[in-house]
C-alpha cells in the first residue's frame, strides 16, 4: 500500500504570519554551530511506587549563546529554559514551587487536566518573590509532550521571552507498549521553538521589541541554541517539537524534502500516523514526528528549516539498522459522548493589535465568562473574525482540558487533527468547531497563544462545576493587586510602570 504523503501547510497561505506588516522574518544566524543543548531530566527528590515529589525554581542565570558576552536569561532549575519534567499517568506527583526570581511568577502547567485556577497555574496563583509553594495532583490523561511555562498575566510573554518555559512529558503504559524511540536525548529529543533578537551585548530587550501582535526576532533559538547542530547515531529520531515562541509561526521541513511521520499531537497519539514533507505550528502547538535516515549515511547532514531559513542540522554517523514498524493505529480515541441536546458555545476571537477581544470583551480576571458542567462534552465553535487581509491564524487554547477537533468550516478537521489537542490554530474567517469536556471542578482561562494577544486581553475564562454539588467561590486574583506587586518588586511607580498587555487595554480605553 502506498502511503499517502501531504506536502502542503494546511493553513491558508494568505492567512500565514508572513503577510502581517511587523512580521519579522527569520534570519541564517551568523553564529558558529553549536551542539544543540538538551534540557536534562529533572529526577524526582523523591520517589516511591505511587508518589514523587519535585522541586520547580524559577531562576535567573546567565547563558552563552553567542560568543562574547553571556545573555540574561530565565529557567526553571536553570538558567534558560528548563530541565525537561517527566509524570508517569497515575503517580500522586507532588511540586515545589519556589520562585527566586525578583518578581512574582506562576507555574503554568500548559497541556495537563489538573484542577483550576491554583494547580493550574495561570494568573490566580502567583507566587512571590522568595516564596515557595506546594501543589499536587495525579494526572488521568493520555501520554503527550505538554509544557510549563510562566503565566502572570499581563506580563506572560515576557516572562517566556526571558525564558520561562519547559517541556513535560507525560508517560504511560500504552505508549510504552508501542515500538516507539524513547531513550531521552538519544532518540528522543525535546525541540522548543523560539525566535529573539539579540540587542547589545547579546542581551533581548522585550520592550524595544514589543509589538502587540507578538515578539519575535530574526534569529531562531533551539531549546536555547542558536545554529545547533545534533549528533544523530540512530536511525530513527523521535522530535517532541514544541512551538514555544511568542507569536511565531513555524513551517518546517527538511533539506531533500525528506518524508517524516507525525505520531502525536498536543495531548495525545494520533489515531494513525500521518506522513508528512511540510508542517505548520502555531504557537504552543507541538508535534512528535517520526524522523527515519535510512537513506543516509555516516558523514551526511540533513537540514531542519522553516521557510527557507536552516534552523537545525542533524549530522549523521553510523547506525544500527532499525527496523522496527510503526503500527497502523496508534490509539484509540474515544469521543466524549454527545447527546441531541449537547450545547454548542460559540466563542468569538476579534481584533488585531490593542483591539484583540474574545466575544467582543477583553480579559478581566474578576469575571467568569462561561460555565460549564464537568463530565459533559460541549461543541465550542471557535470562530476567528479576522479577514485574510492584514489578519491572523489565532492559535486558540484552552487550560485544564484536551479537545476533538470536530471541523473547520463545516468541513473536516486536518489530516493530523484526529487527536487530542488543547491548542488549534484558526484561520482568518474560520470557525472550529471543537468537542471540550472537562473533568476537574475550578475556573481555566481559554485564550489565543500568541502571548502579546492573551496578555492584550484575548483571553477569557470559564468555571466548570459538579453539577450535584453546590457552585464552589473560588479567590480569584485581580489586576490591581498584581500591578502593585510587580511595582512594588520592580521597585518603580505602578502608575508609570510598563507592562505588556497594558497597553492594549490603556489604548481601548480599559482597565484591566
Ligand atoms: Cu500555555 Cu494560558 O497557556
Ligand atoms: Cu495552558
Ligand atoms: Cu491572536
């Protein structure tokens, strides 16, 4: 049987990021190659056969990523980025949270169904300065490749510009059974995705670079090296890519057009492989592929690009012969049930620049936008109202959940959509209509991922309820303690301070 290949984006070519005015295109680096960096496994300070405990800390450091001077940078138990968390389903997992940073954090577990709003991490759960915090939960959800990253609303993107952001791979036994690489930085490699522009002193400076429609720069930063180079000594490679950049678009695909296989969405396999020469992520989308060197030898280099500019070289050298047979089907999905009566939300992404809104409102953390019972499936037709002229893909999100991709526009969903997901990018002019249960009581955001957009106020937030139980309160967070908490830690008057997604709601006119 021939297998078909898709070798076109999906997305509409007019709707690409390219056409926006500020787009910033990537550039070839002028930096040396460098071996790309790895983020080690965080291990466990403790562990039993049904608990592990961890420690999280968000630092400040100082990294080498160009010659000369080091950058400043921040990570999670290191100086940029992360170490890469791995949960195994079922285990009682138990974080430290410690925040050494001079301002408050969270700790946004992007991709995990773990109760809302404080496990979850988004902005009604800072932690301060010096201070530290426990969390705890056991996760029920299929294996995946999800992230952490920061998420102090309004200065989210900068706090994952500075580098707030690490990968989280979630085990199980069913992946485990599958003939799949996984031996960690062998054969099975994290790639976060990001884009910055190095000022002087090969420093970033998020406000010089600030644009409301999302941050970028010229020069594409792998898991936190720029030029990388990985030493590939299987033939198979498993890649957990990442889009973990601010706003950018990734289209990527190899030198020779070589063919590789999707295995795994955002928030689980993929139903069947889909094989690929070309693929689009959007931001906080990820993607496993499958990539197989059998046709190459010992000595060869085979390129990753987007668009045309080389973002990682893979430098062959002997091999063992693999051949192992990536199964047909991969997983089963089983749809959340769906009744004549199944509600359908509509929800509505407007606006560019300041005016970035969700149901024509931006986001005020005081207010629950929609309700939602646990256990029952709902339709969330997701429309994006932008035209193609001077509009957006707005990659839509939602916290606490992994979704169906039902349809685009009616029709189906794309080839490699059949599996959970929790982020999904909508075309200008486009409706997605998606199939959200969720499983956990308490309040989850939902919102575009280019960061700058959520921070603008592209954002809204839902309570899901037990519906035999009376409606919890929950302690939700508001702007004005978090302005003057950042003021007070930066040491500057709240009433000049900048940040980000203020001047969204300044510039409408809004408080936020
Ligand atoms: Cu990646 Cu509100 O999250
Ligand atoms: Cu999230
Ligand atoms: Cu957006």
């Amino acid at each position: 049987m021939t297998q078909h290949v898709y070798d076109d984006y999906f997305f509409d070519e007019p709707a690409y990021n390219t056409h926006d005015g500020g787009y910033v295109p990537l550039e070839v680096a002028d930096a040396p190659e460098s071996q790309l960096a790895i983020p080690p496994l965080l291990k466990p300070d403790k562990e039993t056969d049904t608990d592990a405990w961890y420690t999280l800390e968000a630092q400040k450091g100082e990294t080498q990523i160009l010659p000369g001077a080091k950058t400043k940078t921040w990570g999670y138990n290191a100086p940029l980025l992360g170490t890469t968390l791995a949960f195994e389903v079922g285990k009682h997992i138990h974080v430290t949270l410690k925040n050494s940073l001079d301002e408050l954090t969270t700790f946004h577990w992007h991709g995990l169904s773990v109760s809302g709003p404080y496990v979850d991490g988004g902005c009604h759960a800072p932690v301060y300065p010096g201070e530290s915090k426990q969390i705890d939960f056991t996760l029920d959800q299929p294996a995946a490749t999800t992230w952490l990253h920061a998420h102090p609303c309004p200065s989210t993107a900068e706090q994952v510009w500075h580098g707030l952001a690490a990968m989280v791979l979630v085990r199980d036994q069913h992946e485990a059974s599958l003939p799949l690489p996984r031996t960690y930085g062998v054969d099975d490699i994290p790639l976060v995705l990001q884009d910055r522009r190095f000022h002087e002193n090969n420093q970033w400076d998020y406000h010089a670079d600030y644009d409301p429609d999302g941050v970028q720069g010229p020069t594409a930063m792998i898991n936190g090296t720029v030029n990388p180079v990985f030493d590939v000594t299987t033939q198979k490679l498993r890649l957990r890519i990442l889009d973990g950049a601010n706003r950018r678009e990734w289209r990527l695909h190899f030198s020779d057009d070589l063919e590789f296989t999707q295995i795994a969405s955002d928030s689980s396999l993929l139903p069947e492989p889909v094989h690929f020469t070309h693929l689009m992520l959007t931001c906080a989308e990820r993607a496993e592929i499958i990539v197989d060197f059998k046709n190459y030898k010992e000595g060869d280099t085979v390129t990753l690009f987007s668009d045309d500019v080389p973002i990682v070289k893979f430098r062959i050298h002997a091999f063992k012969p693999d051949n192992s047979v990536l199964p047909d089907h991969l997983i089963d999905i089983h749809a959340p049930k769906v009744l004549p009566t199944t509600p359908v939300r509509k929800i509505v992404m407007s606006g560019m620049d300041e005016q970035v809104a969700i149901d024509g409102k931006k986001f005020n953390m005081q207010r629950i936008d929609a309700t939602q019972p646990i256990g029952l499936a709902q339709y969330w037709d997701v429309t994006n109202t932008n035209t193609m002229h001077g509009g957006m893909v707005h990659p839509f999100h939602v916290h606490g959940t992994q979704f169906l991709v039902i349809s685009r526009n009616g029709g189906a969903p794309y080839p490699n959509e059949h599996g959970y997901k929790d982020t999904v990018g909508v075309n200008p002019g486009e409706t997605v209509r998606l199939l959200v249960r969720f499983d956990l009581p308490g309040v989850y955001m939902y919102h575009c991922h280019i960061i700058e957009h959520e921070d603008g106020g592209m954002m809204a937030q839902i309570q899901t309820y037990d519906p035999n139980k009376p409606m919890p309160k929950y302690r939700l967070m508001d702007m004005e303690t978090l302005t003057q908490a950042f003021a007070k830690e930066r040491g500057v008057d709240p009433d000049t301070m900048w940040m980000a997604g203020m001047d969204s709601y300044k510039k409408m006119g809004m408080k936020m």
